[in-house]
C-alpha cells in the first residue's frame, strides 16, 4: 500500500485489505465498512460481466458534495461570516446522465446546484434541477435561444444567473429580457491579473480567452446602467483555471476579485454573490505538494481561506458578505470512477545472450560490444552506455550496407540489450542522485509492458493528452512484493497508446510496481481518480467504444450491491457512431459468403458458421472478450 500511496491520493476513500486487496471505504478510512475491489470484480464475473470495466462509487459522490458543503459551512461559523455557501456542478465535469442525477439528488440537502456551459447542458441541467430556488449558472457562449431558455427557467423557479463572457452578450440579454418581460439575472466574468499555476493556468490571467477585461467590464457595466438593468448585475464570476496546485494562489486571486466585487458594488450595482468558479484541486501524486498533480492543502483548508480572505477584503470595506458559489467539478467527481482493466499479455525484454554464441572470430563490432559488458564496474556507467549504443549503431549501418548478415546484426541486438540490462542493474543499486541523469531512462526502457485490456484514448484521454497522471494499483496480491517493473500498453494500434508515468511512494516514475501475472488467473490493474473529464473527453481510436460502467455501494456483509449497470458499445454501436448501418453492413459481408457458396469454395454449413461468428462479433463487446 505504502509503494502506491494508496493513503496518500484516495482521500480515505480506498485503502489496503489485510489479505492485500484494494478496498473501497465509502464513508472515509476512519468508517469501518470496507467493499473489496477483487470481491467486486468476482460478483462482476458471476453476472456475466467481463472486463474492461468502469466502476462507479455513488457514495463517494455524495461524500464529496456534503465535504464540500460541510467544509464551507463550518468556515462560515468560524468566522461568523454573514453569508452563506452555495456548490454548483459543472456538467462539463462529467456530464453522464447518472452523475447529473445523484448531483441533483445528494446536492438537494445543501441547495447544490448546476453549472451549463452549452446549450445541451442547459437542457440536462432544466431536466434534473427539480427544487424551487435551484442555483443555475450559465458560463459559456450565450445565443438568444440559450437566453430565453434561461429566462423562462426564472419563472419556474428555477435561480438562473448568465454570467457574461464577452461584452456582444449583454445587448443580447437586455433585448430578449426585453422582449419577454422577464428581468434577468446576471454575472460578469473578470479576467485578473492574478494566474495560478498548473496545466490550466492559462483559463485565469490577462491572456485569458475567456471573461471580460477592466475596460470591457465597465462598457458593460454602463450599457445595464443606461438600459434600466443595473439591478440585474448581481453577481462576479472568475475561474482560476482548474487543478490549482497551490493554495497562495487561490488567495491572491480571490484578493483581486473582492477588490473588483467591492468596485461593482461603489458602481451601484447590486450584487450579492462571489462566485469562485473551480480550481480545486485533487492530488493525483499524493506528494500534498505545489506540482501540478497535486495540492498543499485540503478541501477543508480551501474553504477556509476562501471564507476568511471574503470576509477581511469585506469587511475593510464595509460590504455586506456575499454569498460565495464555487463551481468545483473535478473535487466532487474524480474519486467516483475506478477503471479496472486485466492484463492481457507480458512482454519482456529480457535478453537472453550466451556469450559463446559470439565466435572468436566474430567481426570486431560484436566483439567490442561484448567486451562494453564485461569492462562495466560502478565508474565508467555513462561510458559503458554511450559505447553500448555506439556499437549497437555501427552494426546497424554495417547491416545495412551489406557488410553485415542478418545472424551478425541479431547478436549484435541481443549484446546491446545485455549490455543495458547490465547498466541498469549496477544503476538500481545506486542512489538515484549518483546515477547519470540519461541513465535514469533505462529503467522504462528495459521495463516489461504489461497489455492492458482498455484503450487509453477512449477511457483515459488526459494521460494522452496532457501526461495526466492517474494512480495506477494492482487490485490485489498487495501484500506480496512486486517483482516486476512494467509500463502498460494498451491494445489500440497506436504507440501512444500507453501509461509509463506512475505514481510510487509520492512521486511519478516511468514504470510501476507489478507482480508476476499467475498462471490461470488474471492479473487486475485498477486506474483510480478517474471520473472527472475522462468520459466524454474519450474517443473512438480504432473503434474501441465506452466500457460497460457498473455502479456499486456497499451490502450487506462485506458485500455489494448493484446500483445500475450500462453495457458498453458493442461492436455495432461503434459502426453506427461513425456511419455505418450495422444491418447494411451484416447484409453486405452475408452477400460475400454467399459468393463464396457460389463458387464452391465452401459449402452451406460453413456458410452458417462464418455468418454465425461474424453476427455474434458485431453484437459483442469492442474489447478482448475471453
Ligand atoms: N468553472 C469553469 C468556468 C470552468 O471552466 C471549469 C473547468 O475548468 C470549472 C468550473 C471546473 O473546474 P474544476 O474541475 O477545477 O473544479
């Protein structure tokens, strides 16, 4: 457990069994009820479902919205702080259908309420909201059909703001608000000079391409005024950039914005809402540190800082509290989803040279080579590495300009990959800091990949496309010493198709920790943190669809129980997603096995056997099957 950082990255959400098994502890670590993660995949398998699979934890959602709003109250009594807290979730987080259910569903205790930044969010967030006085912020760009869906939402009840991101917006709204009688409620988005820092800082700052600037704030500021509509502008809304590492940053920020919220109100407008848009940060790496996958401080020390900066910034100058908005996705959702994905196949780089493979009279490239290997000692490791490529290289060219046979150019491989094994052998017993910086890069290089049956494009994008970092455990075998070091592959045809950045004792590394897969039993490796953005971010390289997704909470006995189950694509829905009409497509292949018939070249039972195999793949699921 403690080689995974389990404690350190699940925030009491999952720990380690004494029988080694990863277990999910849905009330927090202190809680003594505890599901099995192994248990959970075995009662998976007896209900006929396969893996890759998506396991959703709802309790674990429901414990994030009430951390959320427990920590933001409890500031709030600290500092007998005048105004209240209220959560909105960004759909954007994770828009599935079940997720913004149970938000609307958990978050109705604390008034939590929706975050939209498109139409199509609008329209899910209107559905599932369902409590008169429901908090709906509108982010994103507004059309007049957005508008007037929000401006209906205000006369069901519904507390719709639309905060503007771009001055053309406010003529917008006063002419429909105009039209329809209905006075609107509105935000205004500030770009600060204060930016945090991370993967996303670029959302926040001067350079921002979203909200208004100082000048563009008060051409909108005089265009309500002038319009009759000052009294709409009632709240300001500006967005760090998510996963902000550290916490000085969230405070310099929020500094800034009581300033501008303070200028709003000298301007005559009313406000009485500080929305804090999202950054809170999760940490990935469990190294509680200022790096971009981590943090250095905890939600309950955010909602401090958060309450107590308002309240002093107010305070000075004699401003009533507002009532502080967060829209924090990534903290409520990212615990809810583990991947659990089984290895398929090992392959190791392992060279297997005998060295009387190497004649006497071997030509002097294989024989120098050779000689790399046996010269190596604990000071001339940078030497013997540069020698093992040169040589490696040379034979190549020799190879091919045809000096060199293919047997010559194979040993020639083979001594290289013994010669590097030997390097980074010597290497692993040093101290990292003594080994040469190049050297470092042996160890995924010599590391065994481990295929993973999922595709990181579909169920982990940010790993691709932003070198996220994802806690990565083996579900099970944990209190037996990992022997292995591997990167995981995964099985679309594409190099970038895998994960060799891990997180080990609360710092990344290039390999993980793994066990010698046993025979007859399959080795499961879960992907933890993963239920903010990865859904809908995914896509279909190579056609592999959504996972099944499973939903489980905890029985009775240690047991589980299943809350709701979607099956992934099959094979036809994935043709169907990009074109294809999975009946047409049947009807074409059947068309070419009856040509087949035709010709003679197989007869009707094959026929039924070929048809039968192609229709029951079609219908099945678009990973390996076993
Ligand atoms: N609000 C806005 C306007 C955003 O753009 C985002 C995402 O970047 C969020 C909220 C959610 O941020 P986070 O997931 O860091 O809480």
């Amino acid at each position: 457990a403690a080689l995974y950082g389990v404690r350190e990255w699940s925030g009491g959400y999952f720990d380690v069994s004494e029988e080694g098994d990863v277990v999910l502890c849905p009330k927090g670590e202190n809680d003594g009820s505890r599901l099995s993660l192994p248990r959970v995949v075995e009662g998976l398998r007896k209900r006929g479902i396969s893996m890759p699979v998506l396991l959703r934890f709802p309790e674990l959602l429901d414990q994030q919205i009430h951390e959320l709003n427990s920590g933001f109250n409890e500031a709030i009594e600290e500092y007998s702080y005048g105004g209240r807290y209220r959560g909105v979730y960004p759909v954007k987080v994770n828009q599935q259908e079940q997720v913004i259910d149970e938000v609307c569903t958990y978050g109705a205790r604390y008034g939590h309420g929706l975050e939209a930044g498109s139409k199509a969010e609008l329209i899910a967030a209107l559905a599932y909201l369902k409590n008169p006085g429901d908090l709906l912020i509108c982010n994103g760009y507004k059309d007049e059909r957005f508008i007037e869906l929000g401006l209906y939402a205000r006369r069901i009840g519904i507390d719709c703001v639309f905060v503007i991101e771009t001055p053309i917006e406010v003529n917008l709204i006063i002419e429909t608000a105009k039209r329809l009688g209905i006075r609107p409620k509105v935000g205004v988005r500030v770009r600060l000079s204060s930016c945090g820092s991370g993967h996303w800082k670029d959302s926040g700052g001067d350079r921002s391409v979203f909200g208004l600037n100082a000048g563009q704030l008060m051409d909108c500021i005089d265009r309500f005024r002038e319009s009759g509509y000052l009294d709409c502008v009632q709240l300001l809304h500006y967005h760090l950039g998510s996963q902000v590492p550290d916490i000085r940053d969230i405070r310099t920020s929020l500094t800034e914005a009581c300033r501008v919220y303070v200028g709003l109100i000298e301007e005559g407008a009313p406000m009485g809402t500080l929305d804090i848009g999202g950054g809170l940060a999760i940490d990935y790496e469990g190294s509680q540190s200022k790096s971009g996958g981590s943090r250095n401080y905890t939600i309950q020390e955010y909602c401090r800082d958060v309450i107590e900066t308002v309240k002093h910034q107010m305070d000075l100058s004699k401003v009533d509290h507002p009532t502080i908005v967060s829209e924090s996705g990534r903290a409520t959702v990212a615990y809810y989803s583990v991947l659990l994905v089984d290895v398929l196949d090992v392959n190791r780089f392992e060279p297997d040279l005998d060295e009387s493979e190497v004649p006497q009279d071997a030509h002097y490239l294989l024989r120098n080579s050779l000689e790399v290997g046996r010269a190596l000692n604990d000071e001339n490791l940078q030497e013997c590495y540069n020698d093992a490529f040169y040589y490696r290289d040379e034979i190549r060219q020799l190879f091919q300009a045809g000096a060199l046979g293919l047997r010559d150019r194979s040993l020639g491989e083979k001594i290289f990959w013994d010669n590097l094994s030997k390097i980074w052998k010597l290497c692993s017993q040093m101290d990292e800091d003594e080994v040469p910086e190049e050297l470092l890069g042996l160890e995924s290089f010599l590391a065994d990949i481990y295929y993973g049956n999922f595709s990181l494009f579909q169920s982990l994008p940010d790993a691709w496309a932003i070198d996220q970092v994802f806690p990565v455990v083996p579900i099970e075998r944990l209190n037996e010493e990992p022997s292995r070091r591997a990167i995981l592959s995964d099985i679309t045809c594409d190099c970038d198709g895998k994960v060799d950045r891990f997180v080990e004792s609360g710092r990344i590394r290039r390999t993980l920790a793994v066990h010698e897969p046993r025979d007859q039993e399959k080795y499961l490796l879960g992907v933890f943190l993963v239920g903010a953005y990865q859904e809908t971010l995914g896509d279909l390289h190579n056609l592999l669809g959504d996972t099944h997704v499973v939903s489980v909470r905890m029985g009775k006995g240690g047991d589980f129980e299943v809350d709701r189950e979607i099956e992934g694509d099959s094979i036809a829905d994935v043709l169907s997603y990009v074109e294809y009409d999975p009946k047409q497509v049947s009807s074409r292949f059947r068309a070419s096995v009856e040509r087949a018939v035709r010709s003679g070249d197989i007869d009707v039972d094959e026929r039924r056997s070929i048809v039968k195999t192609f229709e029951d793949t079609l219908r099945g699921y678009t990973y390996f099957e076993e």
